[in-house]
C-alpha cells in the first residue's frame, strides 16, 4: 500500500544530511517533534521550495522551473506533473486543515493529513488513508510552531510527537512563494467538487503558475502568491467522464467566473475581515483550466493567464 508520509520522509530525510546546503534550518521542540525551518528564520531558496512542494505532494509528483514574461519584466514558473492527483493533492497538498479554532490560525498542509483522525472535509472527498509511524505537516506561518500545537497534530495522527516533522516557511519567502504556486492543480480539484464535478475521475494532472515576485512585507508577499493562482496558473486535467459533463463544469472552474474577478486578492482578503475562509469560494481557482477527456478524446478549456492583472499587481503598471 502507498504511504505518502513513507515517501515523504524519504526528501524529509534529504534535507536533514544536509541542511545548511539548501537553507534549511533543523531544530527540535522540547516533545522531540522535529522542526524544519525552510523560509521562517532560515534564508530558504529555490531547493528548499522544491523540497517543501515535493514533501506537500507526499513525495508523489515532479516539479521544474521555467521562465515565465510579463510585459518587460521576467519572472519564474513552476510546473507541476502528478500521476495520483487524489492522493498527492487531496490526500496531501491542499491545505485544508485548520489548526486552531480563529480567522487567521494556521492552516495545514501535506501528508499528515491522511493520518489525522478527524479528516477534513477534502480527505471525505476519496478512499485513501495513510498508516504510517511517522508524518509530516506543512504550516505557512509568521511564528514558530509551538510545543502545544505539534502534541495536538501529533496526538490527531496517532503520533509520537517525536515522530512528527513539522515544515514551516512565512509568505514573504521564496519557498513559500514556489509552493504556493505549485498547488494549482488543487486550486482547480476542489472547485471540481464545489461544481458538483466527481473529482475521482481525475487520473492524471499537470499545473503551470507564475512565482511571484519577493518582498520582506508578509502581508503584501500573502496577496502576491494569491494574485498568482487567480491570474498565472493553468491547470490541465486528464478525467474519464462524460463531454457533457466537462462541458457543464470547465467554464465555471477558472477565477473569471468569480465577480470578484479583476481585484487584487489583498483588497479581497481586506474586505473579509483578513479572514481566509471569508473569501468567495468560487474565487480559489485558477486563471486557465483544459481538460482532456480520456473517454472520447475531446478536449475542453476556459480562461486565460491575466498578464495584464498581474503586471498591475506586481509592478504597479
């Protein structure tokens, strides 16, 4: 049986043979629960974000940069391949679990997910479930973890808090900003479920998305890596289903749908009180979907990479 935490583990324990190499820094809370910092107080880069992308996916997936234009100014992209879309992005990547009980507490991510004892709503959405001794968490957050929140994770997945990992990077760093853009293609799975769309039929998936630009402001480089998604990203699926299925769905999957289209996602997250979960729901999706259906062949597809958003967020023209 597939462990996506086993196979995790396996870049978990890449990085700690070596972790000034890649920016990483290794500590331990005082329960034995293991912290890497990848983008927090460590400096981070583009191999801790690699790392961090590949641990969410639970060590299923394949990621590479590319050059991504906007107008004079060239940035970066992230593609994404994943061959068990269910388990690496439902099962895994999607941050789905809410860690404390207020607005802005710390979301979870990665495969520890598939341990918890409380699934979130997303874990409902497929068969898989992990059991492994060990497992790994991914928090996008401004402050360290606390001792009190890893014995609540680990206590959730049936852990020894010893053997829990905990990764953590803050928005304003480059890891984050990577694998923030890396999860375009769970910005378009779960708006398939949102649409009524069976997202089991999904087998195989690719994702492409702008990496943003960097600044030390947290708040600024949280609206940043969300612009990205909204306005960079395309996100192509492989499903076995029916073309008048896809053709109900794929027009309503990408974020020109959203009447909240067009605004910078800061000024949105203002007006929702600074409250992530306040935000339209149709809004988390991502600029461009195609989706290939297997079943005949046909191919569908909505939406367009907003350079023109995007160089306004980005570069104030």
């Amino acid at each position: 049986m597939l462990s996506i935490n086993k196979e995790a583990m396996k870049i978990v324990r890449k990085i700690m043979e070596a972790p000034e190499a890649i920016g990483v820094e290794v500590s331990k809370l005082s329960n034995g629960t293991t912290i890497l910092d990848m983008g927090l107080k460590a400096r981070g880069g583009w191999t801790a974000g690699k790392y961090y992308t590949l641990i969410s996916l639970g060590g299923i997936g394949e990621i590479s940069f590319e050059d991504f234009p906007i107008g004079k100014y060239n940035l970066h992209a992230v593609r994404v391949l994943v061959d068990l879309p269910m388990e690496a992005c439902l099962g895994s990547q999607i941050a789905g679990w809410r860690l404390e009980a207020k607005k802005d507490a710390p979301i979870g991510a990665g495969p520890a997910r598939s341990l918890s004892q409380n699934p979130d709503r997303y874990m409902q959405l497929i068969d898989y479930r992990d059991n492994y001794h060990e497992g790994v968490l991914a928090i996008q957050t401004a402050v360290p973890v606390t001792v009190e929140t890893a014995d609540e994770i680990a206590r959730s997945c049936g852990l020894k808090p010893e053997n829990l990992y905990i990764l953590v990077a803050n928005s304003a760093s480059l890891t984050t900003a990577i694998q923030v853009s890396a999860r375009i293609i769970e910005q378009t799975l779960h708006r398939l479920d949102e649409e009524g769309f069976d997202v089991n039929s999904v087998k195989l998936a690719e994702g492409f998305c702008v990496i943003p630009p960097l600044t030390t402001d947290e708040l600024q480089a949280f609206g940043w890596i969300n612009d990205a998604l909204l306005y960079g990203g395309i996100s192509t699926l492989h499903v076995e289903a029916t073309d008048e299925a896809v053709g109900t769905v794929v027009n309503k999957l990408v974020s020109s749908a959203c009447s909240a289209f067009g605004r910078p996602f800061l000024e949105i997250y203002e007006d929702a009180g600074r409250d992530f979960y306040d935000i339209p729901y149709d809004l988390h999706s991502p600029a461009a979907v195609q989706i290939n259906n297997m079943a005949t062949g046909r191919i569908f597809r909505a939406g367009e990479i907003a350079y023109d958003i995007l160089q306004h967020s980005y570069f104030g023209e």
